[in-house]
C-alpha cells in the first residue's frame, strides 16, 4: 500500500485521468458487541428504511448517518483542527455576548455556508455583509470562476451550496465529497420510556408557563383548574412506548470524492496548471476533512449509536471499478492540503488563512439572544 503524495493526486486530475475518484468503505459495529442501535429518527418513519444494491445483492437496510450530517461532522472536525492550531484555513467568524454566555458561529457552522441568512445578516466595519469587501467578491463567483470561493469559502465547493435567500439566479454547487452510514438487514426494536418521581409528587400546577417562577401547587381533589405536576419536570410519567431502535449486522460507512465534479470547476483566466493545482487542493482538503471526522476506532454519532470499526479502506477508484489502495492519515492528509495549497497560491490561485470577524445586525442579535436565553425548549418556528 502507497502513500498518496501530491504527484500522485495531480496525476490523477490531468485530462487524461484513469482515476474516477478517492472512497472510503468501512464497516462498524456497536460498541462493546452486538447492541441495539439508535437510527436517526423521522416524523412519518421513525426510521429511514430502504432497498439498495450492497455486494451485488439486493438488501434491507435502515439510514444510520445522511449525507448532510456527514457533512457536518467533517466540518466540526475542521473547525476543532482550526482552533487548536493543526490547521490554517479562511474563516468568517461571528460573535455575540448574551446573558448565559458568547455565542460564535463560523465558516464552519453556517447551515448554508457562503450564502447562509446568518452572513447576509451580519456586518462587517459597519456594513452589511453583502456591501462589505468579502460579500461583494463571493457574490462575483460563478460556474466559470470559482475563485472567490476557493479564496475564501472552499467548504461550498467542497459539501455544496446555494444562494437561495438572496434575489436573482445564483449557481448552484453540487457537493464534492459525499459520506453515508447505513446499517444492513435491521430489526426494528421496541422500548417504553417513563419516570419515576423519587418523592412520587402529585397534583398539578396553576400554570406551567411558570415554571421557573412563583408556580402554585395545587393537591389533588381541590377545585381548580391546572396542569400537571409533569409539565414543569415533576411527578410520575407512566412509560410510553417510544423509538425502539435497531438491530442490525454491521453498519457500513461509503465516503466518496468525485474527480468529476473537480474538474467542472473552473477558475477563470487562471493557467490550466493553476487551476489543477487549485482542484488538488481542495481534493486533499476533502480528504483532511474525512481523516479527521472518520479515521478513529469508534465513532459517536448521537445517543444510542457509539460504534467500532472494524475495517476500512481508502483508495483511489479507476475506471472500471478498481480500487488502488492508499495510505494516508490525518496528519499526512494535512501536509498533503498545506503543500498543494502553497503549489496553487504560487501559481496564482490563493487560498487565504486569515479570520474575518462578522457582526449580526441588530435584529439578529436579538433574535439569536431570546433563542439562547427565552424560547421554549425544541421550539421551532
């Protein structure tokens, strides 16, 4: 098994390329054995269960981990390398004191990254973002010249992004990199969950909004209205039947970076050596992101569904289907990216490392401080 070197990874990137892309395959399972598992969990479900094509065959199997939750994961996984130093990468970042606390938000957090509602709605020196210097050039990235992007937001291009909050057609980027997690041949579970009160407190309240004020108690058998005990975290809840969860064989990981998607990027009048240099980049970006979310011995996707791996493969995917294998860990990954990365900014496409601080608006900071200190919990709009 090779090392993958910057040589290697241009040359699979020429137009002549024999390469279709860099997987991943791995497979996991519970944490300490054979143990039900927790699938996300879905209104009309609760779970995502679907057919599919796994080793020439078709099976059942049951979504443990989407391709936008992925996303997300590798993207705290960048950001937590940021902010301890064993990465430079360009960041907008945003800020807020509230009464329980600071609230901050990043490149790396932004539901829809270059074109989130929280930039548009942000400042910068005093003026709205999109009037700002930063807003300007990443309004002027287009189908043909990605390069405000690569500069500044290279997570669009990478996990994908579309400016659907701002007036007018603006281009669509299709993600580049795409991670799921399913399980194999599952079995639905079943479970009750309740409480049980250690004083066995009964009765009800006068109003639950008050929960956190001067509630009255109101004992059983007297004459007015109230809720329950229940409503404000007191008193006996009979078990209910709840999400039961799955068993399942294994649980499989297919990551994937497309070549075919790098080479539709285009950046501009930029030279073609540039710009295949600019495509590694972001190719070994993507794989940085993968090593550092992924490259562990167990995986904690939510409560109920900590999992062990037991095997994996990276490599590089030919036409026809063949998997080269490669060898390459986070910190190989990232000497990879830093160096390709200098190659590109050398060659005159840059991409910058700096942090730029974003203000929210006054109405945004309001809104931001009454959901962190006012709104009700799991409230929505």
């Amino acid at each position: 098994m090779e090392k993958l070197t910057a040589e290697r990874l241009l040359a699979t990137l020429t137009e002549n390329r024999r390469e279709t892309g860099i997987v991943v395959h791995a497979v996991y399972r519970p944490v300490g054995g054979q143990g039900k598992i927790m699938p996300p969990t879905f209104p009309d479900g609760p779970y995502l269960l679907e057919d599919r094509w796994v080793d020439g065959e078709k099976q059942r199997t049951v979504v443990i981990d989407q391709a936008p939750s992925q996303a997300n994961r590798v993207e705290e996984a960048l950001r937590l390398a940021r902010d301890t130093g064993r990465l430079e990468l360009p960041i907008f970042e945003l800020s807020l004191q509230t009464d329980v606390g600071p609230v901050r938000l990043t490149s790396l957090d932004f539901p829809h990254r270059y074109a989130d509602a929280y930039l548009r709605d942000s400042e910068i020196d005093g003026k709205r973002f999109d009037a700002s210097e930063y807003g300007q050039a990443l309004r002027k990235a287009t189908a043909d010249d990605v390069r405000p992007l690569y500069a500044r937001e290279p997570y669009s291009l990478i996990y994908g992004a579309w400016d659907s909050h701002r007036k007018g057609r603006w281009p669509k980027f299709a993600r580049l990199y795409t991670s799921m997690m399913y399980g194999l041949d599952p079995e639905i579970g079943d479970r009750r969950g309740g409480r049980m009160d250690p004083n066995n407190l009964t009765g009800a309240v006068d109003d639950a909004t008050k929960a956190e004020r001067d509630w009255k108690f109101i004992a059983e058998g007297e004459k007015a209205k109230g809720t329950k005990l229940s409503e404000i975290g007191h008193g006996n809840i009979a078990p209910n039947k709840v999400h039961g969860g799955v068993t399942v064989r294994e649980v499989r990981r297919d990551a994937w970076i497309s070549f075919a998607g790098l080479e539709r990027l285009r950046f501009g009048d930029a030279s073609p050596e540039a710009a295949q240099l600019a495509r590694a980049t972001l190719a070994a970006l993507a794989l940085v992101g993968d090593r550092l979310a992924f490259d562990r011995p167990s995986l904690w996707l939510r409560s109920g569904c900590d999992l062990t791996r037991q095997a994996e493969i990276v490599g590089l995917e030919r036409d026809g289907g063949e998997i080269e294998p490669i060898e390459i860990d986070a910190a190989e990954a990232i000497a990879l990216f830093t160096q390709l990365r200098e190659r590109a900014a050398a060659a005159g496409i840059v991409m910058e490392t700096t942090v730029i601080p974003v203000t929210p608006t006054k109405q945004l900071a309001d809104a931001i401080r009454f959901a962190v200190t006012q709104a009700a919990p799991g409230s929505a709009d």
